[in-house]
C-alpha cells in the first residue's frame, strides 16, 4: 500500500515521453522516461558530475545524444525555485525555464525543488521502495513531510485536505541549528567560529559529517588512526566515515551524532508541519548508511521534546530506499500536475 496518494488534479496524459532530472550540486542524474496511463517505465538514465557542466543545457545535450527527442522537460533542482527560474543552491548555476525551453525548440520546461520532487515521488512508491523505522500509529492521516541529507539537507511538505496530499518545498534546512547538550554547544561553537551561521544544512548533510569527524578529533581528542586519515585525503569523507563506522571508534561515535542531529531535526519538522501522517528520510546518505540506525535510539531522540512526545510518539518514521524517486517524482509532476491548456501547450496548476 502506498504510504500517500496525490489526487489526479487534471486528468493526465495518455502517453508522453519526457526527460526527468535530479539536480545536485554534485551529483545529477537524469532520465528519458515513458509514462503510459498510470506506469512510468524509464528507457534510459545516467548520473553527471555537476561540476563538470557549465549549464544545465550543456548537460542535457550530453545525455540526449542518440536519444529518442523528449516531449517535456521536468527536473527537480537543488534549490529555491521562483517564477520558473533558480539558482542552484551549493553550484554557481542559474537555470531559467523559459529559456531552456527556448534552447529546446520550445519544448515545455518545468522546475520544481528536488525534495519537492521526491514528495511527488511517494506517489509512485512500492513497498519495497520503504523500511520502516517505526510504525506509529496505523491508518494515521494528516500532513507528511520528507527530510533528505546529502550534499545539502533538503525539506518538503505535503499538505492534507482531507482527502489527498498536495507537495509543496520548504528551504527548512537553512533554518538554525538547536544544540541541546553540553558537547552539541561546544559543536555549535566550533562551527560558529567557521561559518558565522549554523544552519541544520551544516550538520545534517555529507559535509556535516566530516565536520562532526574533525570537531570529535580536533576538540575532544578523539583519536584518527594513521589508515582513516589517508583514506579521508583520497575519498569522499561522509563515504568513508559510514563505511567503517562499525569497525572506528570516532566513525561510529561521528554517524550516532549524525542520526542524533537527524532525528532532532526530524521531530522539528514534524511538528512544524503537524506531520501525522508520517515522516519520509531519503537521499543516498541514509541508502547507503541504514544499517546503522538504531531504530530504538532514533525514535527516543525524535520523541524527545519535551511536552509533545505523545505527539510524536504516534508519527511513522520511514527510510525510502528507492534511489528513482526524485527523478519519478519530477516525471509525477510534468504528467498529472503540468497538464495541456487548450492551445495544446503545457500549463501548470
């Protein structure tokens, strides 16, 4: 059963091939996608390094060569989107729909934040495509959210009336970090003295990662074996960090931190948004990293604040293990939100 359903606002289309994309500062992926009545079928799909693009256009052109020519363009991007145009927030790209479509023969482009895109995504989802962390109340209704740590910490909603769920974006990640123990303030201080603001982005995120690491080393003397510290020069940190957090003493204690932090930040957005309905981690660091929630520890971290734990205590908590879904979330929206107006061109909602 899946855990929300997008009312069918306008009717969609019957048949449409379209190019979907997730947008990252660093990582992109792309896909031609065939939707027919109800079913997405992907016909091909690629990741990019963003960095080595310099437009969004350029990118495109490189992924479509010998490709079947897509009817619509909808790409979830890493970023507040305004009047149909953004600017990445962690890559110095400005992408605006108007003019992309123009560089595409007018094909209709649509933009949309890439959690928001993920939101739209649920609708597309499997049971397989969730691990629960914890169940919560069943047959629980109300609003949803979705909180996604990768290069940045991306948020979105989605609003109930009652009978659907609607998707909307949030830059909710950017809001300020809350410490809450005597090690979380010397954390904040520390971060502080780099960045002047200390946002949730800064904690929860790949590069929140490493700066737990560097804070647990640097501050409170934790020790880096001489093997951790040359493969950190070479590889991704946030990559290494969770993949020897079962055999690293400062690894494992860095990835509690980090899961501490998330579900802190989970229970905020919860009750920022009322979020009975349910609370959705994707992105690829909690893919990669699952396996090491404590589900028991994350659901007491998300429980405790204070007078509203019966609240919380009711909220289902769900990884999204599906690694398509912002990419089939885009495709959602271009098909049942982004429907024909009666010149035969694309409109939204």
């Amino acid at each position: 059963m899946k855990p929300v359903f997008i009312s069918k606002t306008r009717k969609p289309f019957v048949n449409i091939t379209l190019l979907a994309g997730d947008i990252g500062a660093i990582k992109t992926n792309l896909a031609l996608i065939r939707f027919n009545r109800d079913s997405f079928s992907v016909l091909n799909q690629q990741g990019f390094h963003t960095k080595d693009f310099a437009s969004i256009h350029e990118m495109l052109q490189a992924f479509s060569q010998g490709t079947e020519r897509p009817e619509v363009i909808s790409l979830g991007v890493a970023g507040p989107v305004q009047n149909d145009k953004v600017v990445l927030t962690n890559v110095h790209w400005e992408i605006d729909a108007a003019h992309l479509s123009q560089l595409w023969d007018n094909t209709p482009v649509f933009l949309l934040n890439d959690i928001e895109a993920m939101a739209f995504g649920l609708g597309t989802l499997k049971p397989e495509d969730i691990h629960t962390i914890y169940m919560g109340n069943e047959g629980g209704q109300g609003n949803m959210a979705v909180l996604s740590p990768e290069a940045g910490l991306g948020e979105a909603g989605l609003f109930w009336d009652g009978e659907s769920h609607y998707p909307f974006a949030t830059e909710g990640g950017h809001c300020d970090f809350a410490p809450r123990t005597p090690l979380d303030v010397e954390f904040y201080t520390y971060l502080q003295k780099k960045f002047s603001h200390v946002s949730w982005e800064r904690v929860i995120s790949e590069a929140g990662i490493y700066a737990i690491f560097q804070f647990l080393r640097d501050k409170k003397e934790r020790e880096e074996p001489a093997w951790l510290a040359e493969k950190l020069l070479v590889h991704n940190p946030a990559e290494v960090i969770g993949e020897y957090a079962t055999a690293c003493s400062i690894c494992n204690e860095t990835m509690e931190h980090f899961f501490r932090y998330l579900a802190y930040e989970s229970a905020n957005i919860a009750l920022k948004l009322k979020a009975t309905g349910g609370i959705f981690l994707g992105g690829s660091l909690l893919r990669q990293n699952s396996h090491l929630v404590d589900k028991h520890v994350f659901h007491r971290n998300f429980c405790s604040s204070g007078r509203l734990h019966a609240f919380l205590e009711a909220i289902p908590i769900h990884v999204l293990a599906n690694d398509k879904l912002a990419l089939l979330g885009a495709a959602y929206y271009a098909t049942h939100v982004a429907v024909p107006d009666p010149t035969g061109h694309l409109a939204t909602l």
